[in-house]
C-alpha cells in the first residue's frame, strides 16, 4: 500500500471516544498515527497538552484559522476544535492509518477533502446510559449536561454516514471493536 | 443489520486457507457461519466428512449439479468442488457472516451472484515457501507439487479482486488478521 487511510472518529460526548482511543493507543499498534487535534477548551482533568489535544486560547486559534493550518475546524458549543493539515498529509503519504477524531460537523468536511476516509462511530449502549455517564464525569453543570444531550441526539443523526458502528457498552469490547476496524484497513489492499 | 455478509475466502493451496480457517472456527465467534462445500476429491488425513468437506462420488456431485444445487461449482485439476446454495441464503438471511472457502474461479462467480460480497485473499510469504509447505505435507507426488505450483502462480494473478490481503507468514497472526476482518465485517453497517 503506498497510501495510507483516513480513519475519522466520531461519536457523541459522553459515548466514550476518549477512553477507547487511549486504550486502543496504548497497545502502541505499527503504522497507525492519531492527529493530535488544536482546541481552545479547558484542559480536563490529568489531559495533557500536546499529546490529548494541543491547548491554545481563542486568539492563537483565529490566527490560525487565517493562515490556513487547519484542514478543518469547527465550532463546537462555546469552543473551536481543529486539525493541523500539514502532520496528516504527511502520515498519509508514509502509508499509515491515520485517526482523526472529530465532532461530525469536522467529519462532513474531511469527506469532501478525502473521499476514500473511513468513518467509524462509536454510539453509547442508549441515552439513558450517555446521561449517566456525563454526569459521572463530574466536570459540568446540569445545564452543560442537558445541552450536551441535545446534542448528542442531534449528533446520534449522523451515524448512517459512518461505514463502521461501535457500540460502547463494555470498554475492552469496543477498544477489540477499533482494533479489528484497523487492523482490518491495514489489510486492505 | 437485516441482511448477512458473505466472505469468499481464497487463496493458493499450501498458502495455509484450511489451517487458518480451522483455527479461527475454533473460537467460535457467534454469527459467523462457514459453508461446507462438497468435493469428489479424497479426504486427506484427519478430514471429516460434513465438517471440512461433503465427499462425494463424481457421479453423485454430477447429479447434484443437474439439480442446480450449487451456487458454483468448479473443476480444479481431476476433482469437482461445489456450494450448496440454500443453507448460505439462509444463514444470509440471518444476518451472519457467511465464509466461503472457494478456489479463484468459483469467486469471480459467486462476486456476480453476490455483488456485494467481500474477498479475503490468503498469501503465503513467497513461492518458494510454498513449495516448501507442499512438500512437507507430504501427500502429493512432485507431479502434483509441481502442477500445483504452476496453479498456485496462476491464482496469486486473482489477488487484485479481493478486498484484503492476509499474508500466512506466522499462522497465528494469520488466524488474528482473518479475525479482525470478521469482527470489523460484522461492525459494518
């Protein structure tokens, strides 16, 4: 394979894309590179700069939206989520599986970019448990919660432009679930 | 998911598609069902009749073919091979995950019978290998050996129409490659 592939991952908050990621990237998997997305939130709890998202202030973000260094960015809530073009082109260009994770507004656009991405879902076992969760995280208010279910229901929307579903109901079995997805692109021919 | 997925699983003789598949039915993953196809070839040592193979007697399979009972059927060299197609449609029609193991020239049948059918293509590291692993098993005489090499460069010419590759070098990266094809198959939408 001389190109590699456009993973996109997408899922509502609270659905668990974080956790799995981490899992997932932790087994440190040959030819596989996750982007590292620019955003303007707050870091959470023990989240690292540079290595979960790049932190940078509503500024910096602007300044670079001018200068073209995003392949795609959105808006999301109160908050600006980005991807560097540059560090994804080149990992394409070496062959690997390259994962973005981003909301599905971001993944809308990157299809247009990159007609052959593969898009991958991951969907909480039901909203109830989605609500659980988010407030078991403990990092936002009720009012946070509830305009982030909304959401959620809005983003649940998207799924059918995804080519694989996830659905995260045990951790382990949806981190197997990415393994086998990429695994599986790598033999792609 | 209404409708099942059906799996052409190929590959060169000696490349190891029978041991590769006897392992990964040994986990038993639920709704994955694997056709057994029935052949007027002798059973080779530790074979099953209905497990690995349906034997039958050339006259028997010849009948059966005037009966439209196959799906495809294939002369290979001196031996018939065939599917019988009602048990795949139903298990279909259940939502599994239907693997055939079929020769290069029963697929390209089958992919016009079932467009949207996925191809596992089986390699082995190199020809020289090959060579090697028909030798060691010891059943063929160097005619057939060297006949069935001649074969095996004519199929690999097929390995394009296939949707992925999996590369036999170590039999168990083989058996997890095959199982992550499956588990992604059965997380498509």
């Amino acid at each position: 394979m001389s190109d590699g592939t456009l993973l996109v991952f997408s899922g509502p908050a609270g659905a668990g894309k974080d956790s799995v990621l981490i899992e997932y990237l932790k087994k440190k998997v040959p030819g596989v590179w996750k982007s590292v997305s620019y955003t303007t939130r707050a870091p959470r709890d023990g989240e690292v700069d540079g290595v979960d998202y790049k932190f940078v202030s509503v500024d910096e973000f602007e300044k670079l939206i001018e200068q073209n260094f995003f392949l795609e960015y959105a808006r999301y809530g109160v908050n600006y989520y980005g991807t560097p073009k540059s560090y994804v082109d080149e990992h394409l260009k070496n062959g690997d599986i390259v994962i973005l994770k981003i909301e599905v507004q971001g993944a809308e656009q990157i299809k247009q970019i990159y007609p052959h991405s593969i898009g991958a879902f991951i969907v909480p076992p039901s909203l109830e448990i989605l609500e659980k969760r988010l407030r078991e995280r403990g990092t936002e208010t009720d009012e946070d919660i509830l305009r982030r279910l909304n959401i959620a229901q809005d983003e649940l929307a998207y799924s059918p432009n995804y080519d694989y579903h996830i659905i995260n109901d045990r951790l382990e079995d949806a981190v197997d679930d990415l393994t086998a997805v990429i695994r599986a692109l790598q033999l792609k021919k």
